[in-house]
C-alpha cells in the first residue's frame, strides 16, 4: 500500500505532514471499490488497525490508500483540511456512499427482466435469478409471475401457464428437465442428419 499523495487536501495539513514510519509494517487491508459493504470495511480495517498499530494520522493515511482511485475522486468535493482524525474520515466516508448507494432491486423489478429473442430458457432463468437474489424479500408468487410473464411465447411457457409452479425452486427443476428433453432432441436431429448424409454417398 503506497503513501497518500499531497495532492489529497481533504487532509488536514498535520495528516498530510505526519510520515508512515520508515519500519511500518503495512497491514492486510482488502480494497474497497463502491460495491462491497462499507461498514463492513470500516470494521476489518479497523481491526487490522489495532494489530499493526500507528498513529491517527498513518491510519487516515492507511484507510485512503484502502480505496480504488475511482473512490478517491470525492475528495475534491470538501473544502482542503476537512479530515482531522480518523473518525472524521470514516464518517464522511459513510456519508458519501450511503447517499450514492444503488438501490436494490424489489420484486416488482422482476417483470423488467424479459427473455431476449434467441435467448435459451437457462440463460433467462440464469439473469432472473441473479436479481432475484438481490432481493431482500422476494414474494415467490410475484416472482413466478414475473417469469411467467417475460418468457417469449413457445410451448415451455405454454406448459408453464397450464400447470402453474408454486415457487422458483419448481421453475428451476422443469428447466433442467426441460433442458435434457431439447438436449435429446437437438442430439437425435443430429443422428438423422449424419445418418441421411451418408445414405447420399
């Protein structure tokens, strides 16, 4: 982990004055990019703060160089010196990304996720799933509806509307089932292919 350039005034002048010892040992602190949970970075660099030690200053120091560059491009927005302590830091860092935090899907959003043209059945139900799982508190039934809804019109749909899932667990298995009936079929036009091609020799 490299020192923190002059160049970030959000320090004040007695942070950005204050040199990491010669000896530091550097601490192993993941990076943080925007998308994991910030509290939870907050608490493992402070942690690893109390094992390595050093003073208010090489902490601020520590937690900046903690953030990708594309984190860092707040700092311009306070006024120079704004960050006095470690505390200050860490509360301006809360601030900022919890007023910039994408708001999780809810299940309505569900019925925006649609099956594209050409699309398989599995690599549908494989993106539906992944804002499923974003979801605090999936309804099931809305989710079924949802896929239900969005599945381009052909007979596993078809099939689906007749006899209804109860949940996505269900929708999972008649797709795998479904996968090695197409699989089967897809495998015995194949035999009559080659088979039809080497009658014509």
């Amino acid at each position: 982990m490299e020192d923190v350039e002059p160049d970030f005034q959000l320090f004040s002048f007695e942070i950005l004055n204050e040199p990491i010892p010669a000896n530091y040992v550097f601490p192993k602190i993941g990076s943080f990019n925007g998308k994991q949970d910030l509290n939870a970075h907050v608490k493992n660099f402070r942690a690893q703060m109390l094992i390595y030690g050093g003073s208010d200053a090489v902490r601020c120091k520590m937690l900046a160089g903690s953030l990708t560059d594309t984190r860092l491009d707040w700092f311009n927005n306070f006024p120079e010196g704004s960050v006095t302590s470690l505390e200050v830091f860490v509360r301006l860092l809360v601030a900022h990304f919890a007023a910039n935090k994408t708001k999780l899907p809810d299940t309505a959003d569900l019925f925006d996720v649609r099956q594209a043209r050409g699309e398989a059945v599995k690599q549908y139900l494989h993106r539906f799933n992944e804002v499923v799982v974003q979801i605090s508190q999936p309804n099931e039934g809305m989710c079924v509806e949802a896929f239900i809804r969005q599945l381009r019109s052909g007979s596993f749909g078809e099939s689906l509307v007749k006899k209804r899932p109860a949940n996505m667990a269900d929708i999972n298995l008649w797709i795998v089932s479904y996968v090695k009936v197409e699989e089967f079929a897809r495998k015995k036009i194949e035999e009559r292919r080659v088979k039809m091609g080497r009658n014509q020799r």
